[in-house]
C-alpha cells in the first residue's frame, strides 16, 4: 500500500518534508545533547572523566553511583539547606511578583495616568531631605515621615511651578520606566543594594533575597503582562461594572481568569531567573541563605572543576523547572502567544 502524503496549497512537497524533520532532528540532537552529557556525567567516577570523552554508558564506561553518593548522602545537609533555600525562595518571590506585576498591569492598562514632573521633582527632593536626614544621625522612620511631609507640603503648595509646559508622565512613560530598570547592569548596583540590607541586619536571610528578587522581576513581570491585559475586551468589564461587580471583583473574576496563560507563561519566565539567579545570592548570602547556584559554583575546587558533583546538583536544579514546564506546557503555548495578534 502507497504511502499518500497529503498535499495542501502552500504546503512543503515529499522533499521538502524529508529535509524539514532532518534539520529539526539535528537540531533536536544538538539541544538534547547536553543534557545527555550532564546525565552520563554525574555517573562517571573521577578518573573517567579526566582520561577523556567517554559516551555510552555500560560501553565505553561501567555507570558509577559514587557522585550521587556523595552529593545526597555525605553532604545530605549542606545539599538539602541550599535546595530548600532555593524552592523557597523562588517560588515566594515569583507568587509575590506576579501578584504585584498583575495589579500593576491592570492599572497600567485600565485607568489613565498623568504625573505632573513637577511632583516628581517634589518627590525627588523629599528623598533627598530623608536621605540628608539619615545621615545627620535622625532615626530613619522620622527620617522618612520627614521627607514625606515636605513632598507633601511641596506638591499642595506649588502644584503646577516648575510645570509650565504641563507636560506630564503618561502610562507609556511608566510602563518604559519600569522596563528601564532592567536595563542597567545588576553588578552596578549590587554594592548599594549589600550596604541596604546590610544596614538592616538583614545579610544572609532569605527575606533579602525575596525583596531583591521581587525588585528585580517586576518591571520583566508588568512588561510582559500589558499585552496579555489589553487582549481582553472592555465590553466584558463594563457589563460586569453594570451589574454591580467592584473593580476587584472585575480583577479576581474576569480578569485574572481570562489572563490565565499570560500569568502562568510569566510566572514560569520569573521563577526560572529567581531560580538561577546568582551575583545577587552570591552578595547578600552566606551560609543559612545559600541558594543552588552557589552550591553549584563551590564545585569549583583547588583542584579544578569537580564535573562529576556539579553534574549532580545541576540534574537536581533543572528537574524541577523541566516538570513544570512540562506540566504547564499548553497554558505557555497560549500565553506566549496571546499577545502576539491584537486587533
């Protein structure tokens, strides 16, 4: 019996097929290859890594537990603490990024923002005094109710001096400020973020990590989310404001729910960067806060590279992330492509 192939207007022929899925199994070969490696690695005894490239296993190499061994049983405790550290801390700030990047979104999205720049120079000049008076030796919470009386008393003052030209932040302007944020290199600013949490006490604790990493992704967190929230009519919302529901009634069941793909494909994108995340643990942790990447950078010995062990922890970092994307692979498929066509 014939193999038929069916032929459709503007579709490839019998040999355009034929090379298609030959470029895409070499390509898969090429993606899965390392993987494979870091896999037969983490079985291979020291000297079997050293003497040189070995590649199947039972074949080339008798398949050894003793990187396993060490890394799950010897250092059970100082494998199990940094792991923990990790789940922990990427999935609070990532629950914590996307709850504050969605409402921010929302608002970003829904209601028309004008900040005068002259209230935003009042601002400015608040921080200032706070910071002035933080220095001069005042308690940091007057510091702060300090500088805030003065922006207020500023801004009712003098509303519109300063502002001639009226010109004002729109939500384009907010939403690009936000993104621009990402846009300075992390190692320029991570000597002033150690002294913030340092001069808290907080150095070494995973709270510190949260706060950062929260800081950090949100801006990523609201970028992505704005188109996913304008693909959603206003018609459905104002018949629900119609019929009595609250804005955040609106939010919690409309909203949200219509968004779903959008929230999960960007809660996936944010847990993998806190879940890699390493100059920022690598500054404000030690030892009770050490996270996975850290781990997997102390395998760095005086001795060279221990492959074998780091081969280990980086099977154990990645399986996490791999079943979840796995799991929620058709609400990624949907969010990545939700905001691509809008009409």
């Amino acid at each position: 019996m014939a193999l038929r192939v069916r032929q459709t207007p503007y579709g490839p022929g019998m040999l355009g097929l034929v090379v298609s899925y030959a470029v895409l199994g070499i390509w898969t070969l090429v993606v899965l290859f390392p993987l494979y490696w870091l896999f037969i690695t983490s079985f291979k005894l020291p000297v079997q890594v050293n003497d040189g490239p070995v590649y199947l296993p039972f074949g080339d190499f008798t398949p050894s537990l003793h990187a396993w061994r060490y890394i799950l049983v010897d250092l059970r405790n100082d494998t199990l603490r940094p792991y923990a550290n990790t789940v922990i801390v990427g999935l609070t700030s990532s629950v914590l990024t996307l709850a504050l990047g969605a409402a921010a979104t929302y608002g970003l999205t829904r209601f028309n923002y004008r900040v005068r720049l002259s209230s935003v120079a009042w601002f400015m000049v608040g921080i200032a005094i706070a910071i002035g008076a933080v220095r001069l030796g005042l308690p940091w919470p007057l510091a702060v109710a300090s500088g805030l009386a003065v922006f207020v008393l500023l801004r009712l003052a003098m509303p519109r001096r300063g502002d001639a030209t009226g010109r004002a932040l729109t939500n384009a302007d907010i939403a690009f400020w936000m993104i621009s944020q990402r846009m300075l290199p992390p190692v320029a600013v991570v000597i002033p973020i150690y002294i913030l949490f340092q001069r808290l006490g907080m150095l070494d604790t995973r709270a510190a990590l949260v706060v950062s990493y929260v800081a950090a992704n949100l801006p990523i967190a609201v970028w992505l989310l704005r188109d996913y929230f304008r693909t959603i009519p206003l018609e459905l919302e104002e018949s629900a404001a119609i019929d009595g529901a609250t804005r955040y009634q609106i939010l919690w069941s409309i909203v949200l729910p219509l968004a779903l793909p959008g929230l999960v494909a960007t809660f996936l994108f944010i847990f993998v960067l806190a879940w890699n995340e390493y100059l920022l643990a690598l500054f404000l942790s030690s030892a009770n806060a050490q996270t996975m990447p850290l781990l997997v950078a102390a395998q760095n010995a005086t001795r060279g590279p221990q492959w074998w062990y780091m081969s280990v922890l980086i099977l154990l970092m990645i399986g996490p992330v791999i079943a979840m994307a796995i799991a929620l692979e058709r609400f990624i498929a949907r969010g990545l492509l939700l905001g691509a066509v809008r009409g």
